[in-house]
C-alpha cells in the first residue's frame, strides 16, 4: 500500500537524481520498486555543448532505472524547472523536437507508463513546445495548478 498509493518525489537541483534514485530503489529492493505507481523527477534534457537539446547521461541513466526497476510505474510527472524552459524555448524546433522524442521512446520502455506529466515550475511553454509535449500524449500543467 505505502509504494503504490503514494508519490515519491525525485527532484534534485544538483543534477545528481540519478544517485538519488538508486540509493532509494537499492534500499527498498526490487520486490518493493516494481510497487511505486507514481513518480516524480527533474527534466532529463537539458543543453549541450553544440547548442542542442539532448538526454543529460544522468537523466538517460535514471530513466533506465524506472525501466528495470519500476515495473509497476502508472505515472510519472516531469518537472521542467524555469531555466529549463528558457533553454527549450530558444533552441531550434527540430533539437528540441529530437530531446522530446528520445525521452517519449525511454518512456515507452516502461510498459505499465499509463500517463506521463509534465509540470512546468514558472512560465508557460509556447504553443509549438506545449503542442509538441501534448502529441506525445503528455499532459502539460503548471507546478501549482494554477491556470495559465
């Protein structure tokens, strides 16, 4: 009852999720890992050196985590912090395209993935970016459920 009824909360402004993550699903082991319904983690893409948008290794590394261990995951909500969107909106469609594109297919690894979140911390992502997210059958909403 306690890891399928509840959401466990994964954000970390140091980038090391990933550490965090695993130092969790070690401690409750697999048997309790497949339980956990609902997630939530920091954003996975963030910018490169070549002024593109890719998978952070430590956000592809933490996805690949709710993949083996987190067979159990109905929902996963997203946090895309403000620096984030900021990067997002100032790259070019397509790199930004591409980031989505490369989590939606780590996300669809994750077969019991019923619904995917994404909560934007401060500011509204522009039409093409909100578009893009909703055509991967993500639902777009602010941190605090206050109305855009």
């Amino acid at each position: 009852m306690l890891y399928g009824a509840n959401e466990f909360c994964f954000l970390d402004k140091t980038r090391q999720q990933v550490s965090l993550l695993q130092s969790f699903l070690n401690c409750i082991g697999l048997e309790k890992a497949s339980l956990l319904a609902h997630l939530s983690i920091n954003s996975p893409i963030s910018e490169c050196q070549s002024q593109k948008l890719e998978l952070r290794e430590d956000g592809l590394r933490s996805l690949k985590l709710l993949q083996e261990r987190c067979t159990g995951l109905t929902t996963l909500n997203i946090l895309v912090s403000s620096k984030d969107l900021n990067v997002m909106l100032f790259m070019s469609p397509s790199s930004v395209q591409k980031a989505l594109l490369a989590v939606d297919t780590q996300l669809k690894a994750i077969p019991s993935l019923a619904k995917v979140i994404v909560r934007v911390s401060t500011g509204k992502p522009d039409r093409a970016l909100m578009v893009s997210m909703q055509n991967l059958e993500w639902v777009v909403l602010p941190m605090n459920n206050n109305q855009w």
